[in-house]
C-alpha cells in the first residue's frame, strides 16, 4: 500500500461515525453516514480545530470549537462562522476494506462555483 494511502477496515466505522487519520503528513477525517463514507480534511477552516472532536449529525459535520457546520458529502460550509469549505478526497470500498487516497483530492464546491 502506497504512503499516500490509508485502509479502513468497514467494521471499524459503524453508520454515523467518523475516525481521524493522518495520511501524507495531512489529517483527514473519514465520516459513514447512511449516504455513504466521506473523507475530508480534518482541520476547520475557520478556525483550528480537529472536526473528529466535533458531531456527526446526518452529513453535517459540526465543529466542536465554534459550532461551524460542513456537508460530508462536498466539505462546504453551511453554517458561520466557517466560509470556506473543506478539501474532499476520493473514497473507495474494495470488498470490506474503505480506501482513502490522497492523491485523488476531488474538487472543493467553491472551486466548482468558479469554474461555472
């Protein structure tokens, strides 16, 4: 398995959780909701504070240090005080095994809105 990779066996994330992981030097955050599995990064962009720490409610993501909220399914903000959204990566699911790759940063939705 490459350094820019991390596995996650599909029984260690239970529908509704979330669990922080650090991959080529970035933490992210990996959230099962009944919609799917996302992974984000882990640091608010509000503020610094680790969103693993926070609430998974749904696909929001709410933040333990200022109550700002995200959508796990884009990383945008929804709720101030955060503005600015949370990078995304691309999730797989290889039989039982969750795989994150880093390499594979998806879009954020305010790029997405600038590129229209």
């Amino acid at each position: 398995m490459p350094d820019d990779t991390v596995t996650i066996p599909l029984a260690e994330l239970p529908v509704g959780t979330m669990s922080a992981r650090t991959l080529a030097n970035r933490e992210i955050v990996v959230c099962r909701t009944k919609d799917g599995i996302f992974a984000l990064d882990n640091i608010c962009s509000h503020a610094y504070a680790r969103l693993n720490e926070g609430r998974l409610r749904g696909t929001r993501l709410i933040c333990p240090l200022h109550g700002a909220a995200f959508d796990v399914r884009d990383g945008r903000a929804l709720g101030a005080p955060a503005s600015r959204p949370l990078a995304t990566y691309q999730v797989r699911l290889v039989d039982v095994v969750v795989e994150i790759e880093i390499t594979t940063q998806r879009t954020t939705a305010s790029e997405q809105a600038a590129d229209e």
